[in-house]
C-alpha cells in the first residue's frame, strides 16, 4: 500500500485516469486487431512503442534507462526482475519486445486481448511438458529476429527482494540480456504501489496505480551473457547476480525514455 505520508490523487482525479486508461487500452485492442494484420513488423513494433508511453503518460509514469536496451540483430533473450502489470509496458515502451506469460494473462479483460495480439507467447504453467513447446517457439521468434522477454522469478514481488531465477525457458538462446526494473515515489523512496502481488486482483492493483500521484521507473540493463554454450542453470544464477547487482546501486539510472508530456513520444 502507499504510505500515509504520500497523498494520493483525490477520487475525481484517480477515476479520470482510469476512464482515459480503459479508453487508450480499447483503442489498443482496435489497433491490434485491426490495423496489425495489415503492416510490416517493424510498423507494429513502432506502435507497441508510442501505445506504451501513451499509457505510461497517462498514468504519470516516467521511465530512466541505464544501458542499451535495444538489442540489434535478434536472438537476445530479456531476463527481467517482476513487479508489476506495468513492467510490460515499461520494457516495450523503451524497446518493443514479445512476452513470454502465463496463460491466465490472456483472459484478462481488455488488457489480455492487447498483450496477446501484440505477440505474446502463453505458456500452460499446470502442464510441464508445455515448457518444451514454448522454447520451441521462443527459439523460431528469436530466430527470426525479435526479441522475447521473461519474468523467471514465475511470479511478481514488491520489488524489495528477488525471488530465485527458474531456468527452465533460459535454453534457446545465444545471449541473454539482464534487465532490473524498480518503481520510486517523488520522493526518491522505492515505491510498492505498482506491485502485483498475493491476493491482490488486477482490478484492484489498476486502481492503486491510478490512485499515485506520480512514479518513476528505473530500468537498468545489464551486460549481455553469452549463451550458447552455456547450461541454462548457469546462466539463470548469473543473470540473477547481474540484477540484483544492479537493483543495489541507489541511483543506477538516470537518463529519461519516457515523461509525462508528448514531446517524449516517438513519432
């Protein structure tokens, strides 16, 4: 929860967003569904990026980077700490990428619909033998020159601790990239109102975001691992270590991608 000592937004300010929030998110889904099968890759991954700061303007999200978050040429695996819903946004918003995520998310209301026809990648998590499909299709993707992210703590945290890395999707790759992802207040405090965690529903961590005044997104990437000989145990604790590494540095990113007015968009 937010601290007492951070206000947050009055209830006519915190439902204006969240009206314009469902309103940009339908108009997502549109686009997806209807403008997608119609243009190049390289046209969707633009508008996944504008879409995303769009939300996160919205919502009075700023994203700081550290390092090259873009990976040219493909076959580069994002291996990211899990917060919130909103890291989604955040990582495409900097660099358009395809999820891997759990098979719920795509019954999601509203929002399930866009992250799938934006290319996610669903993983059964009750069936084991799903994992071997899903690298299987993760490596065509990489393959073909996009670049796919994974949450493998397998579930969010309130971004104070990391959980252990699984390495069960860590296989079909030839780099993975670490990226560390932390939420601050205006006041520079590590924030926990993003985080979906426990028992909370997406319904009521939506209304939470809405109702904070302001965050800022720290997104640090780390250095690239060589993979492709690697064993993909190995590779998860080393790509554990880098982020957490990272997320210990007090103000490890500084460089603004994204604010809250239009001129941050891409065009």
């Amino acid at each position: 929860m937010t601290p007492t000592h951070r206000k947050p937004n009055p209830p006519p300010i915190r439902l204006y967003r969240y009206v314009r929030t469902c309103v940009h998110l339908g108009a997502g889904v549109a686009t997806t569904l209807l403008v997608f099968p119609l243009v190049s890759p390289e046209r969707r991954r633009a508008l996944i990026k504008r879409w995303s700061r769009r939300l996160l303007r919205i919502l009075a999200v700023e994203t700081r980077v550290r390092g090259a978050i873009a990976a040219p040429g493909g076959n580069v695996l994002v291996v990211a700490n899990h917060i919130s819903w909103l890291d989604i946004f955040v990582l495409n918003s900097v660099h358009p990428v395809r999820f891997v995520a759990k098979s719920e998310i795509a019954r999601w209301p509203i929002i399930g619909s866009w992250i799938r026809d934006a290319g996610t990648l669903f993983i059964e998590r009750s069936r084991r033998r799903d994992t071997h499909r899903v690298n299987s299709r993760v490596a065509q993707v990489l393959a073909a020159g996009d670049v796919v992210a994974i949450f493998p703590e397998g579930m969010t945290t309130d971004g104070l601790d990391m959980l252990p890395f699984k390495s069960s999707l860590l296989q079909p790759i030839v780099e993975a990239a670490g990226h560390a992802i932390r939420y601050r207040a205006t006041d520079g405090s590590v924030s926990v109102a993003p985080a979906y965690v426990g028992e909370t529903t997406f319904a009521e961590s939506f209304w939470q975001v809405c109702g904070v005044r302001a965050l800022t997104v720290e997104l640090i990437a780390t250095k690239a691992l060589p993979a492709r000989d690697g064993h993909r145990r190995v590779l998860a604790r080393a790509a554990e270590e880098s982020i957490r590494t990272a997320l210990a540095e007090p103000d490890a990113a500084t460089e603004p991608a994204s604010r809250g007015d239009p001129r941050g968009e891409p065009r």
